[in-house]
C-alpha cells in the first residue's frame, strides 16, 4: 500500500497510522510503532524504523499485522481442564491461575490464556467486557498465580469494577523474599506512590496512592521468609514494587530483582474479598511451596 505524496517527510508511524485510519481501521500510533519494531509490518519490503521519514514512493505491507479492534480471543478448554473453578454463580467466575499463564491475550489468536479458559466455561464472559479484556476484572502478571474473578455479565462486570474503584475489594498475596530478618521480624505498611505509566513500574512522589500491609508467616534456615501481603489499592505490580523498595525483593522476579534459575516468580494471589459477602481463596500450588523446602 502506497503511502501519498503528503506524507512524505512524517515519521514512518504515523504517516502508517494516519493512512489505516483513513481506510476504517481503529489503530494507534504505539500499536503501528510496535508493528514496525517486531517486523509486523514491512516498508519497501524491509524492516522499517518507527522514526524513519517516509520518502517519496514508499510502501508499506501489513505482514503478520492485524489491528487490535480485530484481535480474536481463542477459547482454551485445554488449560480450563487443568485449571480449578475456584467460585462460580450466575454471576461470576473465578479461575484458579496457573503461573506462566497470560490472564489476557497479548496477540492475535494467542493459544492458552485464562480469558481464553473462562469463555471456555461460560461463552458470556467473551462479551460481558470491551474487546480483550471480555469479562476479566483484573489481571495477575504472567508469573504470579492465584485467585483471578470474570464477570458473566455486563451488570456483573460494572458491580464489581465499582467497587474496585472504591477500594472496596481487598487482594490478599503469599511471596516468598530472601531476608535476613532484620526487615520482616514484625508487621509492617508500605506507603509508596506508583508511576505506573510505563512497563517497569517505579515509585514516585507524584503517582497514585499505594498502600500495602505486609506481615511475616515463616522464616526458614535457608533464609527464606514467607510474606502475606494485604491491599486493596491494587496497582500495577505494587507488591513485586513495595517489596523491591523494602530491599527483598520477591524470589524469581527478574522485572525488580533477580531471576531464579528455573523457577517460576515467587508471588501467588491467595484470596479475593468482595463486599458481597464472598471471599474466594486459592490453594497454595506446588511450585510456590518448593520455594519453602
């Protein structure tokens, strides 16, 4: 597709951006910017940088590219079968997440996501949500596992995003940090803002209000402390960034901390508390207690 003489001179981008969207389809400038980067789509047959200025005559083919508004999320009865109902009513589900799951797809037709499992459970929750998000009311990272709750319903889903945002729903955590007991002998509340606005979250005065109460469960001979970590702000990765901040880091996390060599991240979301009257709790897996061994 020939981008027009009155692009010439823009970043690749853009110019990408603005000629998709001339043609109907809903795209951003990242989303176009990523494309070009990972080789998704091509300019004069090449790979292309996000920033090049388009020249007179250039080209571009959509490769593997296909916009997000256009993403299909893949039913996944597969992982369903191994993965506990932990809660369901005619309201919602709640899924047991294995850790190295997505919650949510991360590209199109992405196989085994726990979106993916829930619709294979209850169809609805594909379309009680916007787009890829469906009926999913939070998400846990690809190495954490625990408690994760959709919604099979349009009134379901607002229900509970209202009382997320009135941090009425407290999330409930296990980690597993190497300590030498002089910080986690006692409780203990972490109060630090988060800029959550790019990928590796950071602490800053000026982001938005994170609070969470730590308190030791068990300390071992090898120096591992078993921590239960309390909130109900429920920020981009403040736990994995409050205890990174607090200098120990969660075993495995190689975002904040250090990698454990074949070893998933210590982190497990072990209970969700809704004002409803419902708390929904997620056995302690394998793979997280041999951390304790």
């Amino acid at each position: 597709m020939k981008l027009r003489p009155e692009h010439t001179g823009l970043r690749m981008d853009r110019a990408i951006t603005e000629c998709l969207s001339e043609l109907g389809q809903k795209v951003s400038v990242s989303e176009i910017r990523k494309a070009l980067k990972d080789g998704r789509i091509k300019v004069n047959g090449r790979l292309c940088a996000p920033g090049a200025r388009v020249q007179v005559e250039d080209a571009f083919h959509l490769d593997d590219f296909v916009p997000k508004n256009e993403w299909v999320v893949k039913p996944a009865p597969q992982l369903l079968s191994r993965t506990p109902i932990l809660y369901e009513d005619e309201e919602w589900l709640a899924l047991d997440k294995p850790s190295g799951v997505h919650t949510v797809p991360l590209r199109n037709l992405e196989e085994d996501t726990l979106l993916g499992a829930a619709i294979a459970q209850d169809i609805r929750i594909a379309n009680s949500g916007p787009g890829l998000e469906g009926g999913a009311l939070h998400r846990l990272d690809f190495g954490t596992s625990g408690v994760v709750l959709f919604a099979k319903d349009p009134a379901g889903r607002a229900k509970v995003r209202k009382a997320f945002e009135k941090h009425e729903i407290i999330k409930s955590y296990l980690a597993v940090v190497c300590d030498d007991l002089s910080v986690w002998n006692s409780e203990r509340t972490v109060e630090l803002a988060l800029d959550t606005s790019k990928k590796r979250v950071r602490t800053d005065p000026g982001g938005l209000v994170s609070i969470t109460h730590f308190s030791p469960l068990e300390h071992h001979e090898s120096g591992r402390t078993l921590v239960k970590a309390t909130t109900n702000y429920g920020r981009r990765h403040q736990v994995r960034v409050h205890l990174a901040a607090s200098g120990t880091p969660i075993l495995g996390d190689e975002v904040y901390g250090q990698a454990h060599p074949a070893a998933r991240l210590a982190l497990h979301a072990s209970s969700l508390t809704l004002p409803f009257g419902l708390n929904i709790r997620a056995p302690v897996p394998q793979d997280f207690k041999d951390y304790l061994k």
